[in-house]
C-alpha cells in the first residue's frame, strides 16, 4: 500500500501515536480541485490529519469532520474521514497565490487566516459530538495541538507536512499525532517533550523517505514502541447518481414540478470530489412520477 496510516503504543501504554504517509491522496485532491500550491498543502495537511483521527474511531459507519473557517482568501477547508480509512476534502477557493512566508515556505497561514477550527465525529449517538478551537497559528498542525488540549484534554503534539514538485505535484505528504495518557508520569513528560523538540520538520523526514514507522522510531524508539495496526488510507468519495437522486426526491413535489416545467437539464455538483451529475428532463420526469406514486409533500 501506497498511503498508510499506522497506529503504535509506547511507555507501557502511557503514549499512543498515529503516523502517516498520504502522497498519493493529497495529489488526487490536488487533481480534482486543481489547488494552487499553497491550498494543496493547506488541503493536504488537513486531510493527513483526518486520516489519522479517523484511525483513532472504532466504528465502521463512524465519520470525523474537520472544518477550517477563517477570514483568510481560501475561506474554508472541509474534511471528511472515516474509520477505515478513506478521506474526502475540498477548499472553497481552490486558487489562492500568495508570495512565501518569511522562512521562504508556502504561507499556509496567510491563506487560511484568523478563525475557527471546528471537529465533528458522528459514532452512531444521537447526536453527533462537535468541538471547537480558535486558531492559534492557522497553520493546520498547531490548531489542531490546541484543540486537543482544550477540547478533549489530551496533550498532544501533531506534525504536518506537505512538500510540492516545481511543476506543483505533491512530492511527498504525511504527519504524526503523539498523545499523552491519564495518569502519564512526569519523566516521561519531560522525556518526550525534548525528544519531539530536538526532531527535524515533518517535509525534512518524508523527503528523506523515512516512513510513518520510522518517523515514530525516531521519536519514540526511546520508549519501548510497539506498532499495533497498519491501515491504507485513500482518496475517496462515496457520491453517487443514485444518492443525489434520493436528495432531488427530498426537494418535495413542488420543486421538482418546477424543474420539470423548465424542459433543461440540471447539474447537481458534488463539492468533495468535483463531480458533476446530471439529470435530462426526461430523468425528471421520471422522478416526479415516481415521487407521487410514493406521495412526497
């Protein structure tokens, strides 16, 4: 597998750790949604995350939402994972160019801006659980360190990183999210915080091909780390015909007796994966009736 997600404990349970390499998704977001370079990085660290959150769920219909809203030109960033590892996300404005930022990198944060992160998990409750964070850096990562530790109460340290080709491909994509356990001790506090200070960036480690495994090896080797489970994670939107059929039938009668009326055809667009369906007047038709055979309002 080409994209992977691994899931590892260390210090006798006192860590648990997520790691990834997601190239290849973040080059298929990058190709549908033809991002510029600094909203495929800003995408891809978002989905990277997702799908090492969506790692973290037990359910097999469990679904996570991560969602960026900032007064930044890119506007918005959606995600949506699942637990067994397909990701989906797109970008408001997938075209925003910016110069760099002061360390010569793509201004992430510049695009994004000042804003809100907003987590969404749906494990089957009633109703789904959502928390929320201000951004702290608008840098993906660090947002997401903040929200852990404010909305969830879990100290964690998240790594992310997306590196692009001159011709604007993704060269390589991944990250890590190390987490501390109730009741951790205190010298593997310390211990951990100046093993994660003294490590290279995220882009430095996948471009010199090191894999998720040795990512944690070299953070945690330290301490006894054991890879409990290796999962694919892949681009992937489960949008059909058939289900934007059933959302056109949920219009109501009244509606879809206007579309038919107009004799054109009409797209319905799916924003996760840029994918366009559409219905002939004829399909319409075919809806309406069937609709007052069931009795749809």
């Amino acid at each position: 597998m080409s994209d992977y997600v691994i899931r590892a404990t260390a210090a006798d349970g006192q860590i648990r750790a997520f790691a990834a390499t997601t190239r290849d998704m973040v080059e298929e977001a990058r190709r549908r949604h033809d991002t510029s370079p600094v909203i495929t990085a800003a995408l891809g660290r978002l989905m990277t995350a997702a799908a090492m959150m969506g790692s973290m769920m037990k359910g097999d219909r469990d679904t996570l939402t991560l969602k960026i809203q900032g007064d930044g030109p890119a506007k918005s960033l959606t995600v949506v994972a699942d637990s067994n590892g397909n990701v989906k996300g797109y970008c408001q404005v997938p075209q925003v160019i910016l110069h760099a930022n002061e360390k010569g990198k793509l201004d992430v944060a510049g695009a994004v801006g000042l804003g809100v992160l907003t987590v969404t998990r749906d494990i089957g409750m009633r109703e789904p659980y959502v928390g929320t964070s201000m951004l702290v850096t608008s840098e993906i990562a660090e947002d997401l360190t903040y929200y852990f530790a404010t909305s969830e109460q879990t100290p964690s340290s998240v790594g992310l990183g997306v590196l692009m080709n001159r011709e604007n491909t993704v060269r390589c994509a991944g990250g890590f999210i190390i987490q501390l356990m109730p009741g951790v001790d205190d010298d593997t506090i310390t211990a951990l915080e100046k093993k994660i200070g003294e490590i290279t960036s995220v882009t430095n480690m996948l471009d010199s091909n090191m894999t998720p495994e040795q990512i944690l090896e070299q953070i945690l080797g330290d301490f006894n780390l054991e890879i409990l489970e290796k999962t694919e994670t892949r681009f992937f939107c489960d949008c059909s015909k058939s289900k934007v059929q059933r959302a056109i039938v949920a219009l109501g009668q009244k509606d879809l007796e206007s579309l038919v009326e107009d004799h054109e055809p009409v797209e319905a667009h799916c924003d996760f994966c840029n994918t366009s369906y559409w219905f002939q007047p004829e399909e319409l038709e075919e809806i309406l009736e069937n609709a007052k055979k069931r009795g749809t309002k």
